[in-house]
C-alpha cells in the first residue's frame, strides 16, 4: 500500500473526514489531500508534519512513512 492510501485508510479507521484530520493536526487541507492522493510525498514531509499527523492520529510517525527498503533505494 502506497503512503498516500496508507494515510486515507488510517485516517478513516479513525473515524474522522479530511477537514477534521486537517484541524486536528493543524495542517492546510489541501496539503493533507495532497498526501493522500499521493501529489504530495509524505516521507518528505516536514518533522513537523509528521509529528502533528501522528498525534492526531494516535499513532507513530513510521506507521505514515514507506518501509525502510524504500529509504534504502533514496539514500544507498
């Protein structure tokens, strides 16, 4: 599952729209539509970001980002 799908599924399991996730988190709306449908890739996100969509999410910031065999190809 791709990031972005991986955001939307997780985002909806807990219940909550796209204009609620974006509040909750603080973020721009358009920026987490972006995210999701994959316009805008989340592993690039700011740290910020990341951290204000985990804890509005309750979950931890790698449950957003690519496995690490993904990192691997960037950076190797």
């Amino acid at each position: 599952m791709d990031t972005g799908k991986n955001l939307r599924c997780m985002r909806q399991c807990a219940g909550m729209t796209q204009k609620e996730l974006a509040e909750k988190a603080n973020i721009n709306i358009r920026t987490l539509q972006n995210y999701e449908q994959g316009q805008n890739d989340i592993s690039k996100a700011s740290i910020n970001k990341l951290v204000k969509l985990a804890l509005a999410l309750d979950c931890n910031i790698d449950d957003l980002l690519p496995p690490r065999s993904i990192f691997e190809k960037y950076f190797s």
